[in-house]
C-alpha cells in the first residue's frame, strides 16, 4: 500500500491519487483556515442530521454516523436498500458548492453531508455508484474538522493508495472511478474529534 504525504501547504494544482481506471484528484486546502473553521462549525450546528439507516440482508441497522440530503429539487438516493429525499439548499451548502464548481469547472445539483462523530465511525469499502447518480459523473468532496485518512482499493488487482484529507481541503473522484475503484474511510481510535464531509453529486431522478 502506498501512502501518499501530499501537503503542509496548500496545492496550486491537483495531484493525482489514482490515474488508470478513472481519475482521483486532490486540490489540497481550498479554503483558508479562518473560513473552514466558520463553515464547520455553521455545519454542525444547521445541518438537519439524521443516523444513517441500511437494510442489509433484510436487518434494519442505525449507524452512529448522521446524514443528511440537500439538492436543486426533492431528488431520491437510494442506497443500502434505503432511500433519502432532499431538502432544500443551506446557504452554507449552496456557497460551497460554488467554491467547488469554479475550482473543479464541474457542475452538481446535490449534496449528501456526512457527520463522523469521532475516529471510531467510519466507512466500509464500497463505491458510488447507485442507479441514481450520473453515470461516470464527477463527485466533490470537501473535508472539515478532524484530519482522517482515505483509502482507494482497485477492484481488479486489490491496488490501494491513501491518503489524509485535511480541514478546508477538496478531494474529486471522476470518470470511471467508481465502476473500477472501492474507497473507504477506516476507522481508527487516534482521532477523537469530529468530521464533516461534503460529497457534491448530480443526481438524475426527479
């Protein structure tokens, strides 16, 4: 497994976390420190969180990890045999997906907001890639508060790069990213402070 120490400074251009089978960006910090602190903590306070619910193997679980959809238009995402409505735009929310659409020349319409309490919640190997998304379409994730690491494993050939998303920093998955590539965030009991994460999609359901 490679690890990459990409940063004490802020990145001018991205560098690439993966480059075959799709396309891994990390642009650094993209906020000065200052504003990522204001957006945290706007975030953890107006964000209408909810625990994270799945179906797995027809067993209801309640994760400890908090959620919550916003977008353009009441849009559905189904995942984990649940489905989540969104709800209208924070400003917060639509002024930082303007920070990432002109950094990124991508557009989206929606955002799901993840809320990890400490370094024991964490995410799972998986991949985006519900029936709801754009196909092979772009998807920004911006990254507050506790710094955690990040993994990408290859489908294929098991190949795993990581890395270690700071507060104020934006991370692109792209093209066919997920049709090739598991990511995951593991858990780790080093960090006991809590993170926000921002994942800008385009959802295509009305």
């Amino acid at each position: 497994m490679q690890n990459l120490n990409l940063f004490e400074q802020p990145e001018v251009n991205p560098i690439n976390v993966i480059d075959y089978d799709g396309l891994v960006e990390y642009h650094g910090l993209v906020l000065p420190v200052e504003q990522a602190d204001y957006y945290f903590e706007s975030l953890l306070h107006k964000i209408e969180w909810q625990h994270d619910q799945a179906n797995i193997h027809g067993k209801h679980i309640l994760t400890k990890r908090k959620v919550a959809l916003y977008g353009d238009k009441a849009f559905r995402l189904t995942y984990s045999n649940t489905t989540k409505l969104a709800l209208p735009w924070k400003n917060e929310l639509l002024e930082l997906k303007q920070i990432v659409e002109q950094k990124t020349a991508n557009k989206f319409n929606s955002c799901l907001v993840n809320l990890y309490h400490s370094g024991e919640e964490g995410m799972a190997w998986h991949s985006d890639g519900e029936k709801d998304l754009l196909k092979n379409g772009s998807i920004g994730s911006l990254s507050f508060g506790a710094e955690r690491k990040f993994s990408f494993k290859h489908k294929r050939s098991q190949n795993t790069q990581s890395l270690v998303l700071q507060h104020g920093s934006l991370l692109m998955m792209k093209g066919e990213t997920q049709s090739h590539w598991l990511h995951r965030l593991p858990p780790t009991k080093k960090v006991d402070s809590p993170r926000v994460n921002l994942t800008f999609r385009t959802i295509i359901n009305a």
